[in-house]
C-alpha cells in the first residue's frame, strides 16, 4: 500500500512566521500535489512537482513555496504565515507511470495561524 | 475548460436505504474517472476508479460506470451503513489538456447516515 505521510497533523504557528510542511512519500512516485481545503471551496491546487527539483504552480500559489530536493519529499512552505492561510493542508503522489494511475492522499495537516 | 460537477450535498439517509451521488464531467479527449472519500478527519482515500467508457469501477459496495455518451460517473450503492457517512469527491484527469496527473475534483457531496 502507498504511504504518503505528512509531518503533523495539527499545528499552530502566529502571523508573520515560515511555516513549513513535510510530506513524504514511499512509493518512489514521480508526481507529488500540494493542496488546500476550505468549507465551501473543495480541494485548490496550490503547487505540484514532477519530478527533483521540478515544481509548477497551481491554481492558487501566491503565498507559498515548494522544495523538492529528494524524491520522496516535498515540502510547502508559507513564506511570511497570514491568517488566511489557516486552513486544511493535503499533500498527495502519484506514479508517472501510466494515464490512469490515481493520486494517493496523506491525512493532511490542520494549520491555524494566530 | 475541463470540469466536474457534483450534485450538492448534504445527503442524508437512513441505514439499508440507497445511495446516488450523481457526478458529470466536461473534458477534452478521454479522461480518466475516479471517486475519492474523506471520512472526518482524515485525508482523500481512492474509493474506485475507471479509465475508458462503459468501464465498471466497485469497492465496498459502491460502484459507478463511465458514460461516455452522457459524461457521467454517477456513484451508486445499494444498502448504506452508518460508516458510510463521509464526504465524496468526483474527479478527473485528461491527459490531452492536464499534466502531470492533475485532476479536477468535484465540490464534494457530504453523506450523513442515521441509524
């Protein structure tokens, strides 16, 4: 079974600070998605990597960074935290290999910003 | 654009009843289909998935057939139980127009089941 897993489940930083996200993945995928979840608005893309070091913007990145130094890691970073940021965070990987494979979700960090 | 609409939740129902989520899509080329499930608290779980038309995707009880002639992916299943209660997304991946795997997801449907 893919394991996809993100380094907190809830966390709790102030305004101004950088945040980091870790999410980590054991499938050796390819592919790995960054997204937000807010009530009423679903699931926005905010950056994804295909592959080391290659990253593209979402639909929605102003605000946020990506590192993908390893294959198996892919951070999301906020630069300078604002409270419109609080929100569900989901990172997900995903296989290059074939057209249908399907993204595979960790359980998401729960951000808050004060 | 590419889209997937989703029928407006919440949905509830009791256990035993019968479940549709209805689900259509807009696409260019052949996309692949999929529906995910959220229970509280947790990430999006791959629940079934379909790659070509008239393709049947089931797990747990649930299934959903790709209608081409339609552009639909309703989900169905016959008898909900309590743990069933969760919010579904439909989505989508074209590799004609999206890279990289992206999908477009669907709004969500919540499900609540009453005993």
């Amino acid at each position: 079974d893919v394991k996809v897993t993100q380094s907190s489940r809830y966390l709790v930083k102030r305004t101004g600070e950088k945040v980091f996200l870790e999410c980590v993945q054991d499938m050796d995928h390819e592919n790995m998605f960054w997204y937000r979840q807010d009530p009423g608005l679903g699931l926005r893309l905010i950056y994804f990597s295909y592959d080391v070091k290659m990253k593209e913007k979402g639909d929605i990145p102003e605000g946020y960074s990506v590192s993908r130094e390893k294959k198996e890691r892919f951070s999301l970073i906020l630069e300078s935290a604002s409270t419109n940021q609080t929100s569900m965070y989901l990172c997900a990987s995903r296989s290059g290999e074939t057209r249908s494979q399907p993204q595979h979700f960790g359980d998401g960090t729960r951000l808050s910003i004060l | 654009g590419n889209s997937v609409t989703q029928m407006e939740g919440p949905v509830t129902l009791s256990e035993e009843a019968f479940l549709t989520i209805n689900c259509t899509y807009t696409a260019t080329g052949y996309p692949s289909l999929f529906w995910y499930v959220q229970y509280p608290g947790e990430g999006l779980q791959l629940l079934l998935k379909a790659t070509k038309a008239d393709d049947k995707g089931s797990n747990k009880g649930f299934e959903a057939t790709y209608r081409k002639e339609t552009t639909s992916f309703h989900l169905e299943k016959g008898s909900v139980q309590v743990s069933d209660s969760a919010v579904y997304f439909c989505a989508s991946f074209s590799p004609a127009t999206d890279s990289w795997g992206k999908l477009q997801f669907g709004a969500g449907t919540q499900v609540v089941v009453t005993p």
